[in-house]
C-alpha cells in the first residue's frame, strides 16, 4: 500500500490523470445544471406549438364546416359530417424586407507604378415591421395555407355511385386537390 501511495506522489502522469479526471466529473455536474435551467424554454416550446395546432385547427374546423355547409345544400344530402385533414403544421409567410446594396470601388497606387484595385460589396437585410398595439409584427407580402392533406366525407343520403361521385367532384373543385385525396362514403 506505501508502495503505491509512494508512486502516485511522485508520478506526475497520474497526478495529471487524476486532475483531468475531477474536471470532467465537475463538467458533467455543471452541464446537468444548465440543462435543467432550460427545461423551461423546451416548456415554453411546447406551449408555442400547442398554440400553432389550435390555429390549426382552427383552420381545419373552418373547412370542415364550409365543405358541410355546401355539400347539406345538394339535393337528397340528409346529414354530412366532413374530416379534414392537413399535411403540415402551418401555411407559409413571405415577409417584407428591405434590402441595401453597396458596391464601393478603392484603387490604390503606389510610387513604384504598381496599383491595385479593391471592390467591396456589402448588403444589409432587415424585416419591415409595423408598430401595433401588441408590439412590433412584420409586414406579410404573401401567405400560404396549409397544404390539405386529405378529406373524408360521409354522407346520409342516397347509396348511388353517381351521387357520390359527384360530392367527390365538389370537394376537389372547392379545395383544389386531386381525387386521390378525397373519400365519400355513405352514412346509415
């Protein structure tokens, strides 16, 4: 036991060893801190994308209810309940921004003859925003809806291919998507 106790002091590899050691026990203590500290941003995140599904939703409830609304006004629908369904979280927003250019041009001389020429090219990009009562918001030149993903419709009514057929039709002209993406079924 003196014997090893004796090496350890003088061997500066271990000493070193054990050093590095500590530090990386240290780091490993300090890391579980600060990613307990951003659990409440990871929260704040969930509690956003909470907020984007209602708006969602939202979005979806609307279609629903105008495909509903149209399609109970066709001649021989008793009852229809439609389920859309998107293929994304949210539509896209093109935002304004204003851009600066500039291009400036140095030549250089020097006593020899010799000159040289430097182009310096800088640009500058910034969102357009307007002042609002909740704060600052950008300008949006351009938003997309969400892309639908699929509709299903089922429908009280007659049971004729024909009939169904063309609430398929009416769904895909009213939403702009292909057949492959709409199913109607009839109901009880």
């Amino acid at each position: 036991m003196n014997g090893l106790l004796r090496f350890m002091k003088y061997d500066r590899k271990m000493e070193n060893l054990i050093v590095f050691a500590l530090i990386g026990v240290i780091l490993i203590i300090a890391g579980s801190f600060f990613t307990r500290g951003e659990s409440g941003g990871k929260n704040a995140t969930k509690t956003d994308l909470n907020k984007t599904a209602s708006l969602n939703s939202g979005y979806e409830d609307e279609l629903e209810k105008k495909l509903e609304d149209m399609l109970s006004n066709v001649k021989g629908v008793k009852e229809v309940k439609v389920m859309v369904m998107l293929a994304s979280d949210k539509g896209t927003m093109v935002p304004a921004v204003d851009n600066s250019e500039s291009k400036r041009i140095t030549e250089e001389k020097d006593s020899q003859g010799g000159s040289r020429t430097i182009t310096e090219y800088s640009s500058d990009k910034k969102t357009v925003t307007v002042n609002t009562s909740s704060g600052n918001q950008p300008v949006v030149l351009s938003e997309t809806a969400p892309e639908v993903k699929g509709v299903l419709v089922v429908v009280n009514g007659p049971d004729d291919s024909d009939f169904l057929y063309k609430l398929s039709s009416m769904v895909q002209v009213a939403l702009g998507i292909p057949a492959y993406k709409v199913m109607v079924v009839a109901g009880k």
